[in-house]
C-alpha cells in the first residue's frame, strides 16, 4: 500500500478513538502552534473580518485560535462525526458558540454555495483528502471573489517544529519520517500541476520555516 493509500486509509479510520487521541495532541504537543498559523493567516492574507471556512478542522484548534485572532465568523468542517462532536464541546467550553461553527462534511463535495467565504484555511488536512484535486476546485468554488485561502501544514516556525517533532518521536518513533514522506506529497510541484489542471492562475505558495501553504486569490 502507498504512502498516500495508507493516508487515505487512517482518515477515514477516524472514529471515536483517533479523534480522542488527537485531541489530546492537539492539547498538549500542538497546542503553542495554532495561535502562530492564525497570526500569520491574517497577517499574509490581509483579511480580518468576514465568513471564514477551516477544512478538515479535527477538534477546532485553528478554527478557534482564528477567530480569537481576527473578527471573523469561522465554520469549522470535517468529514469525522466524532471529531464534529469534539470540536463542538471544545467551541461550548470556551464560550465561541457565536463565533465558530462546526459542521461534518467531505471537502470533496462541500455542502455550501458558490462564494460564501471571504477566507478559507486548513492546516494538517490535504495529505488526506481522497482527491486534491477536487478538494482544491471545491475550496475555489466556495470562495468568494476576492477572497483568499491559506491551506497546507506546518508548525508555524523552526523552534517549534524541532519542539514539536522531538516530542512526537517519543511517541512515535517514525514521526518525522512519515512528516517528511507527507510533505512531499504536496510539495509545491504537486501544487502548481493541480493549479493548472483546475486552471486556477492567481495563487502564490509559502514554503518557508513556517510550512507549506497555498495561497490562491479568487478572480
Ligand atoms: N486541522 C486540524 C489541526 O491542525 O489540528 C486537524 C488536523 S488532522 C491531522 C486532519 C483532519 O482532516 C482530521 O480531523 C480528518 O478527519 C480531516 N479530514 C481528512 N480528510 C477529510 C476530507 N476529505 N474532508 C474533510 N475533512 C477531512
């Protein structure tokens, strides 16, 4: 089985017990990243207000960091129920119900209409999807004009991706080689031939200490 089966494969395994041990990741290992990425979403993008989306959202840690960093309204969409159900009592907890809503959907066929969202963000998401090409024409299609997407994975800077990395490895030893193996199934080749493919033009990509990220402008 490839790499990009295997992904394929342990996403859609994730039930109640993946999502759980995710969560605690997410907590714990993870947690200083997500208000990192959502400083730099609005920095980079310029956008701080307006109907964002978070693709394959997993428990909402950047959903949530995004809408306390900007004043966007951000809907928080993954294909797991379980993760949906955790993501909604984490979004409760903290008081964000009028700010973050979560809902269960595949990015492949996204339940809402041409150019609803001013930004559209994902983080950790793609290596997953059954087909990027169709999640990326989905994500497109749902923008609005003008609007911008900040979509692809990394830990926000170098200190920490090496803090990250190093604990992860201690958990599971083949982390960083499965990482690495990720990245370059997405490496900025892999973009630019499916930007083609979906005729998609105006879109730049960051890949820098921060990770990798696609940033397309809608026409
Ligand atoms: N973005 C979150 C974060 O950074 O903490 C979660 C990342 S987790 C590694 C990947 C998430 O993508 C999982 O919650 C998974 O259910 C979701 N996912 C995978 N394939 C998807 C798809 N086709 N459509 C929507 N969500 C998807």
């Amino acid at each position: 089985m490839t790499m990009e089966q295997n992904n394929k494969q342990n996403a859609k395994k994730m039930g109640k017990k993946d999502s759980k041990e995710f969560l605690v990741i997410a907590d714990t290992i993870f947690s200083p990243i997500y208000p990192v990425i959502a400083e730099q979403i609005v920095t980079n993008t310029g956008i701080h207000s307006g109907t964002a989306l978070d693709v394959g959202s997993g428990p909402g840690h950047l959903a949530t960091a995004l809408a306390l960093a900007s004043e966007c309204t951000v809907h928080a969409l993954d294909c797991s129920p379980d993760m949906v159900e955790i993501c909604q009592r984490r979004i409760s907890e903290k008081g964000l119900t009028k700010k973050v809503i979560p809902s269960c959907g595949d990015v492949c066929e996204i339940s809402f209409d041409d150019n609803s969202f001013d930004l559209i963000v994902s983080r950790g998401s793609w290596f997953f999807w059954e087909d990027l090409e169709k999640g990326l024409s989905e994500i497109y299609r749902v923008l609005k004009p003008g609007g911008k997407t900040y979509i692809g994975g990394g830990f926000g800077n170098t200190a920490l991706k090496e803090q990250i990395v190093s604990a992860m490895k201690e958990r599971k030893s083949d982390f960083e080689s499965g990482m690495k193996e990720r990245l370059m199934s997405r490496s900025p080749e892999v973009i630019r031939s499916v930007m083609e493919k979906i005729k998609v033009h105006n879109y730049s990509v960051i890949n820098d200490d921060s990770g990798i990220w696609l940033m397309m402008v809608k026409e």
